[in-house]
C-alpha cells in the first residue's frame, strides 16, 4: 500500500509483492544461466562445432543469451531486496522498485527479440551436429516459457481500470465499470436487474473504499494480523470466549419438550435446505461415487420433471437423493437462478404433514450480486420502520411473485388442506425465506421458516421483532454469514487498516510466518498484538458509515446458536463435548471473527453434520412444529 503505479497507470500489486516472485524468478534465471553456460562450453569443447554453418553466429547467440539473463537475474536480486523492505505504510523504503520494473521491461524486450531470432534461426536451420542444435533449440524454447510466465503474471496483476485518477466525483462510476468487469459472465437475460444492481454496489463499495488505496495482498496481511490478535489475548474486544456468550445467552434446555421438539424439527427440516443446492453439493460430499449416481439415473431421453434444470435432470435427481423424497412429493421446482431470484423449490412431507417452501443459497455469480447488494429497503405491507437487505427482499418479491401467478401453494393446499407451510433455506436463501415469510405471513399466519446461516445485515430491529413469532435461525460458532453487515465490515475495515499502519514487519516476513504457524511448524509470535511497533504511518482518512443511510440490520428470529467450547484451531472434530447450543440474542453478532472456521462453519455440510451429532435421542416427533 498504495498500489504499485508504473508507466502513468495503476497495478494490482504493490511495491512488497515482488519478493517472492523475484527470487522465484531470480532462482529460475540462475538455474538457465548455468545451463547456457554449459551449453557454450560445450559448444566451445566440441570438435564439431566447426561444422556450423556460421560459428561466429551461434557464438554470438549463446553469448548475448547468457549475458540478458545474467543481467535480469542481477535485475531480480536487486528488486527483491528492495521490495522485502520496510512494513506495508513504509513505501519510501522501497523507492527504486518502479525504477527497476522500468529496466526489467526493457530486459524482457531484450529476451523476446533474442527469442525471436533464435526461433527464427531454428525453423531455417542451424547447420550444426545434433550434439550442438538440440541443446541450442531446447535454449530457445525454455526462453519462452519463461517469458510467458513473465506475461501470465503482468496479465494477473495488470488493473483494466488502472488508468483512472482516483477522483472522488468519478469513484461511483469506476467502481460501476469494475463490478461491470467482475461479472462480465453473466447471462444477457439479466442486463436489466444487473444495471440497478451493480449500480448499488458500486455505491456501497465507494463509500468503504473511498480515499483508500489497497491492493488484495495488502487485506491478506491485514487479516492475517486481526486473525491473530482475535485468537490471542484480546477477547474482551471481540466477544470469542465462552465467558461473554454464556452472559449473553441462554442454554438450550433440552429437558424441556418444547426446546426439544424445536431442535429435532431444526435438524429434521435441515435437509430440505441443503437439498435445494442440487447436483454440486452432492458430488461435493459423495466425491467418489456422485458423479456416477447423477449419470446414471440421468434422463435424456425421458421424462423431463422440471423444465429449469439442465438436460440430465441432475438438480432433480440431487433433491431427491440428498432429501428422500419420491417424485409425488416436489410439487415445483425452479433451478434457474437470476439476480434477485435464486432457486427454490416447493414440496411436501407427509411425515410431518408440511408444504415446504426451500430457497437456495449461494451458487452462482447471479447469487453473488444479489447479496453484495445490501442497502435496507422497506417491506411492503408492514411499517416504514421494518426495513429488509434490499437484495433479499427483491428475491422475495420475485419469488413471491411466482407463487401467487402460479397459484402454486393454492394448488397445494387443495390437494393436502390440512398441511401447514414451511419456508426455510440457507445462508441466501435463510435470508429470502425469513422475508419471503413476511410477505406469505398475511395469508397462511400458521407459516413456520427456518433459517440456517442467516446474513447478519437483513432485518432492521423492528422487523427482527416481529420476525421471531414465526422465524428461528440456526447459527454455527464462527460463520461469516451472520457476522456480515455493512457495520461490521467497516470495523473489520478499521481494524486491518490499522494493523498494516502499525506493524512494521515487511510483508513477506509476515505471510511466510502465518504459513508456518498454520503449518505447525513454528511457534513464532511476529503476529501477536505483543509484537506490534508504534504507530509507523500517518492515520488513513476513512469515511464513517452514515446511519442514516444505513441502519444497523441484524440476523432474524429467535437464534439457535451452535457455540464451540474448544477453541483449538487445529481441532476439526465436530461433537457434542465440543458444542453446546445457546438461545443467542440478535445484536451480538456484530463482528466478524477471521479464521478457517468462518469458511466452514457456514457450510451447509458442516452444519448438517453438526445438528445431527448434537440430536437429543428421543422419539421422532410427528408434528411440524
């Protein structure tokens, strides 16, 4: 930090990202300097060489060959040196890096034209024995790979949008054009709703981002930082140990039937949940015969049961598989996602006698807007004050939409009148179920809906409210999902700027130093607050979050929270002397605790497994709620 700037644009890289890629580079040119070394000896020792059609030629090649990578490797050495200075905020010590890339350019240039020429002079022949060409052309072509691990690098770090002065009037829009370029994969069929929607979080990513100039290693190494000062001695600030959710919270009682009966409905209808993920999710967990499962219930040239799944009908066999149920019991199913419509699907249990509404997580780029869009709108139908993720509830709207020109749960309900509705889904789709209930609530007030890994920035605290008459989430430990919101993200913002301002440990020495401690290999404390400096940087300017404009949103329900005791990080078991379940309040996940965990534990396997470990042994319950 800030961002590297060379030949009058701006790179993805920084001036501390070149170490490990010169001595990479620097170890390769090393290696092919000694080999064209021996080659030219060989040349020289060779009674053949005389043979050549033009010694003085291959002489020469060799030589300048070998002298441009001598001085590229000396070019490499140099930089890395330069670039393993200083911390992250001390750019002046790394002044002469640009310098150099400048005279690597004109390095590269040097190696390409001897590429040329010597390919050239290999297509049109060389005239020596085979003891002097064959080395010569394996030269030749060794020199470009190299040289295009050189381009697939430039290419990687290369900003589309570097040539942008970082003016606050044009912020919005370059970061429009950049969202633009990020998911410039989506289908045509969504241009309308990716217009609106890459213009919200354009907005939302200039007001976090704005006057600050980071690069991605440069949030890695901030993370790596915060991740460590989490799990070491400063819990009090980040609300991890046990102590602080136990005063918090409430133990699960499981003596009481009522609790009892909630949690075997939460694991029981989980399923339905992670159904809704389809064919990946299953060849996910059944690596080695999931594929062969789908391909051979697969049917081309049969029945197609849902016109949105693809030609093999690998979703709908999935569902099936992954929640046991028979054809008659899935009533609809809608595998084709949109921005702000994500999959979902509606059947029928007969074992607990409900219609299940199941919405989708996240799976696909579309998904991915949806949720990156995250200023609070209104919730039709309810006060002004009851305010929704506007991503979400666009997908409820949507989703709803659907439901009521198909009449699909009419039709439902006239062929099982007695059934009652259950709306649920996971991380996405937990939030679109919870507002999808809102929207359902005033013509079926019986409606149920589990929420599995719920977002954190969904339900404004009025709606949470009224959310936790007919809504329950489930939460594991240390999930991200319902951590995230735009509060939160901007302290986790605060805390990695301050720790790149006040840590003067160059970069590589730091991400080497995470690597083995994740390893296990030292025990090093470089990370820990105990070994930060003073403050080595002026303060970086940010903007706060204006809560007016964005007012803290909180997971909906009642929250049933799965709380690991042991906090070992090298520890994956998953069991009950591990766990213990809380009724959780809705405002204490307003951090976001970085480690492994926070990818895992929002997995929908994860927490499958886990409800199922923690199951109380009791007789199966036989209603829906």
């Amino acid at each position: 930090m800030p961002a590297l700037r060379i030949l009058g644009r701006r790179w993805h890289i920084g001036s501390d990202d070149l170490f490990f890629p010169s001595l990479i580079s620097a170890g390769i040119r090393l290696v092919w300097f000694a080999l064209l070394a021996y080659v030219y000896l060989s040349y020289h020792a060779s009674s053949d060489n005389k043979d050549c059609r033009n010694p003085k030629l291959v002489e020469f090649y060799l030589a300048s060959a070998a002298l441009s990578i001598f001085c590229t490797f000396v070019n490499q050495v140099v930089t890395m040196v330069y670039s393993g200075r200083g911390g992250v905020m001390q750019v002046e010590k790394r002044r002469p890096v640009p310098h150099l890339l400048i005279v690597r350019i004109f390095l590269f240039l040097l190696e390409s034209a001897l590429c040329v020429f010597g390919t050239y002079w290999c297509i049109t022949e060389i005239g020596c024995s085979r003891d002097i060409s064959i080395p010569i052309r394996l030269v030749v072509v060794s020199n470009w790979m190299v040289l295009g691990v050189d381009i697939v690098f430039v290419m990687l770090v290369f900003d589309p949008f570097g040539g942008y002065n970082n003016d606050k009037s044009m912020n919005d829009t370059l970061w429009e054009k950049r969202c633009r370029f990020w998911f410039c994969c989506l289908p045509n069929n969504d241009e309308n709703y990716g217009h609106n929607a890459f213009h919200d979080i354009a907005t939302i990513l200039a007001s976090q981002f704005e006057d600050i100039d980071l690069v991605v290693s440069d949030v890695a190494v901030g993370l790596m930082i915060v991740s460590r000062q989490q799990y070491n001695a400063d819990i009090k600030k980040y609300k991890i140990n046990a102590h602080v959710f136990q005063t918090n919270c409430e133990m699960f009682d499981f003596n009481d039937s009522v609790s009892r009966t909630l949690f075997q409905n939460i694991t029981y209808f989980s399923r339905y949940a992670i159904g809704a993920y389809g064919w990946p999710f299953y060849i996910m967990t059944h690596t080695c015969t999931g594929c062969f499962v789908i391909c051979q219930e697969c049917s081309i040239c049969g029945e197609a049961h849902s016109t949105s799944d693809n030609f093999c009908q690998s979703n709908y066999i999935a569902l099936k598989k992954l929640t046991g149920m028979e054809d008659n019991d899935i009533l609809y199913t809608n595998f084709q996602s949109t921005i702000y419509c994500p999959s979902f699907y509606i059947a029928v249990d007969h074992d607990k006698h409900c219609i299940i509404v199941a919405v989708r997580g996240t799976l696909s780029l579309q998904d991915v807007v949806t949720d990156m869009v995250c200023q609070p709108d209104a919730i039709p139908g309810y006060p002004d004050t009851f305010l929704a993720h506007r991503g979400m509830l666009n997908s409820a709207k949507n989703i709803f939409k659907i439901i009521q020109d198909k009449s699909l749960l009419q039709n439902a309900y006239e062929l099982y009148p007695d059934f009652k509705l259950m709306v649920l889904g996971h991380s996405l789709g937990a939030g679109t179920a919870s507002i999808l209930s809102f929207l359902l609530l005033p013509e079926y007030p019986q409606l149920r809906c589990f929420s599995y890994g719920p977002p954190g920035g969904l339900l404004s605290s009025e709606a949470v409210e009224k959310s936790k008459e007919f809504v329950v989430s489930t939460v594991t430990d240390k999930e991200f999902s319902t951590r995230l919101s735009i509060k939160s993200l901007t302290e986790l913002r605060d805390s990695v700027l301050t720790a790149i301002r006040t840590n003067s440990r160059p970069k590589w020495l730091l991400t080497l130093d995470h690597l083995l401690k994740t390893l296990r290999i030292t025990n090093s404390r470089r990370l820990s607050t105990s070994e930060e400096s003073p403050l080595i940087a002026p303060e970086i300017h940010v903007e706060e979050v204006d809560t007016d404009q964005y007012p803290c949103l909180y997971p909906p329900g009642d929250i049933v929270f799965l709380h690991k005791t042991n906090h070992d990080r090298t520890c994956c078991a998953k069991s009950n002397a591990d766990y213990e379940v809380l009724h959780a309040p809705n405002d204490i996940f307003d951090f976001i605790t970085v480690s492994p965990e926070m990818l895992t534990d929002h997995m929908p396997d994860t927490l499958g497994i886990l409800l199922q470990d923690l199951q109380p042994i009791d007789t199966p319950v036989d209603t829906c709620v």
